[in-house]
C-alpha cells in the first residue's frame, strides 16, 4: 500500500533461504524439535507410541508438471497426494507426496518404515480400510508394528468421522487453512513436502505461545 514501507524481505531471497532448508532437511528438523516440545507441554513422552495414517488427495497447479501428478478416481481428483502419519495429539511425524493415482498401501509400507526407524516407540498405528490385506500381516512382521484398521459398519449412512480417525482428519482440516496449501501448487515434490512441515511448524508455534492455564 502507498505510504507504508515493505516489511518482507526481496522474494527471491526468501526463495533461496527457502530452497537451502528444504536441500539440508532442516525444514524438518525445525519442525520435529518443536514437535517434542509441544508433546512434553502436554503431558506426554516427547517420543510417540501410537499414530494415524491417512491420506488426502488435493488438486494440482497448472506449474505441476505431468510427471508428478496422477488421477485420483476414487476423488475424481487430477493432482498429487498427501501421506500423512500423526500422532494422537494430531502432529505430523512423517508426510509423503506423490502423484494422486498412488495406492495408499504402497506408500504406506514405505512411510511407516521411515516412521519406526525415526520413531522406536512406536507401536500401534490407526488406518483405514486402504490399508487391509497383506500390508498389516508385512509391517507387524517386518517393522514389529500393529496395523489397526478402523473400518465403517455396514448401518452407517452419510459422513460420519470414525473413532481416531477423526484425529487425522483434524489435521488436514487445519492444514487447509493455509492458503498455500488448499491445492498443490509446489513444482516439485520436495518442495511440495516441505510446505506441509512449514504449514504444520506454524501451527505447533502457536500452540505453544498459547498461555499455559495457571494452576489453584
């Protein structure tokens, strides 16, 4: 606005600082020192023994190049995928981004590896009816870890949020509330995995400014 001097630094060293941490990893490693903060503020061990997994599939940008976007037709969905691993306080442990037409077990059996190997705790994840099959039998054999699948009744009509579901869910609905974030618009997939570690390390901030309540 006229009259009012910029408070932003130039964009393209922002991009630059931007494309240093994603490169170094440190976008995540801001992301997971605050994550165990928030987990001790809460009463909990920093490190978790229990997790969500889900997916989201979300509309890509025309800057989305065809070799990194699918069709999700369970969606009707053309853009990519967010993978997604939370704890029961709904923070993010691990993401994983991939063209929208990807089975979730798939990626689940790589996400979940990189998940008990960051994460030794561990123990029991949540997932959805995506996740069945031989993939439960292969991560409790192989990452000694117990695939719960959350699944409908057939009695149930119309929206309903399941039972821990509904913690994962919660996630994706606050990380849509960063704009950057309601479609993909990242050119690559590093890039496009980082904003969900950013969108979710703001979110953790303010968790953690909020007044803690006084105690009698």
């Amino acid at each position: 606005m006229a009259g009012h001097a910029c408070h932003f630094p130039p964009w393209d060293r922002v991009s630059a600082f931007f494309r240093r941490w994603r490169n170094h990893d440190l976008v995540r490693e801001f992301h997971d020192r605050l994550r165990r903060l928030v987990r001790e503020r809460s009463g909990r061990d920093s490190e978790p023994a229990a997790g969500v997994i889900d997916s989201q599939s979300v509309k890509a940008d025309a800057v989305v190049g065809s070799d990194s976007r699918g069709f999700d037709g369970g969606k009707l969905i053309n853009g990519r995928k967010r993978h997604v691993v939370v704890d029961t306080l709904g923070v993010l442990l691990a993401a994983m981004v991939t063209a929208a037409d990807v089975g979730d077990r798939a990626v689940a059996q790589v996400l979940l590896t990189q998940v008990t190997a960051a994460h030794h705790l561990l123990a029991l994840v949540w997932a959805d009816g995506g996740c069945t099959g031989r993939l439960v039998e292969n991560v409790l054999a192989a990452l000694g870890l117990v695939l719960a699948i959350v699944k409908r009744s057939d009695d149930m009509r119309g929206f309903v949020v399941l039972p821990k579901r509904c913690i994962v869910e919660r996630f994706f609905a606050h990380v849509m509330r960063s704009r950057r974030l309601v479609r993909d618009v990242e050119r690559s997939i590093p890039s496009a995995e980082a904003m969900v570690y950013w969108s979710t390390t703001m979110l953790m901030t303010r968790r953690v400014a909020r007044p803690r309540p006084s105690r009698p």
